[in-house]
C-alpha cells in the first residue's frame, strides 16, 4: 500500500517508520525538506519524499500529522484527495495549549473533511502518543492499548483499522466521524496527563 505522510513531527515520523518496516511504501512531505529526507533515508528503500502534493498524488492513503495551525493550509497543498483515505491524527489545540480550539458542535476531522469533499476521512492516531508509537513494544503486559477511530466510510475505516492493529494497537470504532467531537477532548486528556500531570508519554488509553 502506498502511504503519503504530511508532516515531519513525531507523529509522521512514529507512524512512516511502522509502515516501512511493515512493507508499505512511503512518502514523506514537509516544508522541512531536509528533515523529511533524513526520515525518508532511515526507513530505506520503502521510502522517499516530496511536496505535500506529490505524496497525495502517490498515496492510496494520506496521513495529515501536523499541528492544528498549519493542518488546512498543508491540507489544501495536496491538492485533489478524490478517492483516497485521509487519515487525520491532529488535535486542534490552542496555541498556548491550554485546551481545544476546536470542539463540541463540530472538530478538527470535520472541519478537515470538509476540505477534502472527495476524500474518506478517519480520524485516527491521535490518542496515543509518538513515543509510544516509536518504542519497540506498545504492549503494557499483556495488553495492547486501544486505538480508536471514526468515519463515515465503512471500507475506509476497515483499511485504518487494519493499519491501527499494525501498530500494536487494538482498534475500537467508535462511530461516525462526527464523534471525534468526542474523541479528541480524549487526546487533550491525554496531553494533560502526559505534561500538565507529569504521567510523561509512556501511557495509553485501554477500553
């Protein structure tokens, strides 16, 4: 499967190094070109990069991994999504991290979605913290944490779900992707626990 990966953070990072140990090809794309390359170079032959625009053109799926103020404008410079996955993993904080800019009667996914009228959008990877991600276990024990997910189509969210177990997850669909209104207060918990409490990333969520 051909993955196109917009952003150069941890996220993008965690998740492009599963996917190309996993055999997928990657394509990594970011205003940091040379970051980008050095991401692209550590994963291998699996793996190049490119604009945001080349990696949508070729995707199957796209990950939009970067922070909420730059999530529309890296969105609308892929261009065209018309029938590719697009997997949102932001949270739209505030800058100041003091809560969400986005929520209750809409979310970041939406708001997303409606960017990319041709794509299918799953909100995914959000909860769960890259260095997790990264580490060589996501296992606490004998437990895979949860990873959730939402979206309005069915064949979408079962390819996300496939990719969500191949992180060492276990997936939870919880619904339409109007319930990320939901999902992501879950992720700024997260964050809390994480910093504001001190809990550090090494934790997860389990249902």
């Amino acid at each position: 499967m051909k993955i196109g990966i917009i952003g150069s953070g941890n996220v993008g990072g965690a998740l492009g190094k599963i996917r190309g140990k996993n055999g997928h090809e990657i394509m990594f794309s970011s205003r940091n070109r040379e970051k980008i390359k050095t991401m692209a170079e550590a994963i291998g032959k699996n793996a190049c990069y490119g604009l945001p625009a080349e990696a949508a053109r070729f995707a199957d799926i796209v990950v939009l991994a970067v922070p909420w103020g730059q999530a529309k404008s890296a969105l609308l410079s892929a261009g065209p999504l018309n029938g590719k996955i697009l997997i949102d993993c932001t949270n739209p904080l505030k800058p100041d991290y003091s809560g969400l800019a986005v929520g209750g009667t809409t979310s970041a996914a939406e708001e997303l979605a409606k960017l990319a009228p041709g794509a299918s959008v799953v909100k995914a990877f959000h909860t769960t913290f890259a260095a997790l991600m990264q580490s060589d276990s996501r296992m606490f024990g004998s437990t895979n944490p949860t990873g959730f997910y939402c979206g309005d189509d069915s064949a979408a969210k079962k390819v996300v779900a496939d990719l969500i177990k191949e992180t060492g997850l276990e997936p939870l669909d919880v619904g339409p992707l109007s319930y990320a209104r939901y999902l992501e207060p879950m992720a700024m918990l997260m964050i809390s626990l994480g910093f504001a409490q001190k809990m550090g990333t090494n934790i997860a969520l389990k249902f």
